[in-house]
C-alpha cells in the first residue's frame, strides 16, 4: 500500500538522522512523489518488480494477508522454499516473526536503530 509505505518512510526518515529529515508531511509528501527520496523513486521500484511477478521463482505476499493469517503466511513461504515445518517449528517461527516479539528483542537484534524500525504495532 503505497500510503502506508509512505507514512512509515515519513517516520522513518524523521527518526534517522543519516536521512533528510521533514518538519511537515507535505514537504515529505512532494519529495516522495517527485522521486526526491534517498532510495529513488517506491512506483518505479514497483513498476519494476511487477514484470517479474508471474515467474514461478518469485513469491508475492503482502503485510494484510500475512497480519490476517500469520500461520498460513509461514507455511506458504516454507512450502514455496522447500522447507518442511512440523506444526511446533510454525507456532514457533509465528511466534517469533509476530511484531511484539521482534520489537520486544529489537536491541538485541538491531541495536539502537530497532527503535527505528519498530515504532508501532
């Protein structure tokens, strides 16, 4: 969703100060949608990978689906790598993936920029 990825790269940049930093959303908003971001451009990078969605090497899947079941979400990223899950190792990685968890661990996993990443739930 294109306004959620914008609004968490508002944050994002605003809590990074590696990054141009915004004092309004609209000031953000216009360098977002005139390619201005350190990153380049979110619809081109889209526009990019939708050539490749069809092949059979390439897995699409979205934040809803994987918010709305996160335990079919592993199976089908297992399943689509190959890797056989017995059902305790999927609570596990369910568990382990959910949003309180990584956020609960993010300064053993990312230091101080897990505050960065981990902002909300």
């Amino acid at each position: 969703n294109p306004k959620d990825v914008a609004t968490s790269f508002y944050h994002f940049c605003n809590g990074l100060a590696t990054l141009p930093s915004y004092e309004t959303w609209d000031e953000f908003f216009t360098d977002f949608m005139t390619k201005k971001m350190a990153w380049g451009c979110y619809l081109e990078y889209l526009s990019e990978w939708n050539k490749y969605a069809d092949k059979e090497n390439i897995m699409t899947i979205t934040y809803e689906e994987v918010k709305e079941n996160p335990a079919l979400s592993v199976k089908n990223i297992a399943t689509f790598f190959g890797i056989p899950l017995t059902e305790e190792q999927l609570q596990l990685v369910v568990e382990r993936s959910s949003f309180q968890s990584m956020k609960k661990n993010s300064d053993k996993t990312h230091g101080s920029f897990g505050n960065i990443l981990f902002r909300k739930g």
